[in-house]
C-alpha cells in the first residue's frame, strides 16, 4: 500500500510539474517590463485595454489622421454601421473557441483542449464602441502617431487575407450587432495566447508591456 502511494504520489508530482512550471514562467514574464522608457514626442491618438478577467483586447479610433478602419471593415461585415461608432476593438483567439464559447460558461474541457493543443485556426474579434466605459477592467492610453502606425500595421499583419488582398469574415459568427469575426493567422497554443497576442502588439508598437504574458494580469500588471 505504501509503495503504490509512493507511486501515485510521484505520479501526481510529474503531472502537475508541467503547470507549475508554466505559471513560474508567466510571473517571470509578467513582472519584466518592455518599452517602459518614457518619449518625449506628443501623445495624441487615445487606445484602451479592454479586459473581462481572461482576455484582454485593445481598442483604437475607427477614423484618424493615420487611418481610417472603414477602408477595410465594412459595414456588411456587422448588423450596425461603423459609421456611428468611435472606437473599435481587436482581440485574437482560436476561432472554434471563438464559436463555441460566447460566454464562459459554455466552454467545455475539449474545446479548452483542442485549442490550446491542436493546430486549429485562427480568428479576430473586432467590435465597435461608441464609448469606452471607465472602470477597474479598462485601461485609457495616450499613444504617438509611430506607435499608432505600428499598432495599425501589427493589426494588419494579423488578418488572413483572401487572393485579392482582402480580409475574410467569419461567415454567421457574431455575438451582438456590434461585432464580427475574421480569418487570423497563427494558432493559439499555451506559448501564444489572447493575452500574448496583444502584449506582442504592445511590445511591437514601442508601448509598455511584458516580456511574456498568457494572462490578462501581466498585461495590467505594467499599466497601475
């Protein structure tokens, strides 16, 4: 008896080894600061985070002097005109999970499985906001118009295009008459998540973020 407890003892220990391992790393990342030297250039163009606990997206002006989103997000691709809207946010996901699992509830061990360990497809999440309501879960920034132009293309290169150059809707996929879902590349996996996804866009756009994040919380942790 003491020998097949010893066993499963060892045999819990090696399973768990795994996780253990990845939440240390994830403090480490999260607690390592990236692009946290201020800029003396002038700050003009507004983004928010946006986060629900577990995900995390990062919304921008529709129109600016930089660019202007309704050249590429068409108002067919939504049930409401983005014309009305004045900001609009990005998140990127596994797109199964995306169809699957519109609130947390309905998520289920096999997709949480299928799309943190299989090769499936990709998806944004792009949804129009009047307002950016002010709260614990929201983060307002100030931006340069380099890190904006950088952010703007980061978003671009995120998109699965057709062979005209075009972004591909999610055929039938909304959760509301605000958003749409569209063809991403890559595939989610433990090493790049939602949250990763958005910190790389940060990091990649000269803004503050962590060396590496698979939760929300390392993305805020750099914005107190």
């Amino acid at each position: 008896m003491k020998k097949f407890l010893r066993y499963l003892r060892n045999g819990i220990f090696i399973f768990l080894l795994p996780f253990f391992i990845y939440l240390i790393l994830a403090l480490i990342g999260s607690i390592i600061p990236v692009n946290n030297k201020e800029t003396n250039k002038e700050k003009e163009i507004p983004v928010f985070l946006i986060s629900n606990g577990a995900h995390t997206d990062l919304a921008v002006p529709i129109r600016s002097d930089l660019w202007d989103w309704n050249k590429i997000i068409k108002e067919e691709h939504f049930g409401t005109s983005p014309k009305d809207y004045q900001y609009i946010g990005f998140g990127w996901g596994d797109l199964e999970f995306y169809r699957t699992t519109p609130q947390w509830e309905d998520l289920t061990l096999k997709t949480a499985f299928n799309s943190l360990f299989l090769d499936t497809p990709a998806a944004l999440h792009v949804e129009l906001h009047r307002v950016i309501l002010q709260n614990e879960n929201t983060v307002a920034l100030s931006i340069t118009k380099e890190q904006y132009a950088e952010l703007v293309e980061y978003f671009h290169n995120s998109f699965e295009l057709d062979e005209n150059g075009n972004i591909r809707p999610v055929p039938n996929l909304h959760y509301n008459s605000r958003d749409a879902f569209y063809y991403a590349k890559g595939s989610l996996n433990p090493l790049k998540t939602c949250n990763t996804w958005i910190n790389s866009g940060l990091k990649n756009s000269k803004m503050k973020a962590c060396l590496w994040t698979p939760f929300t919380q390392g993305i805020f942790y750099q914005y107190p």
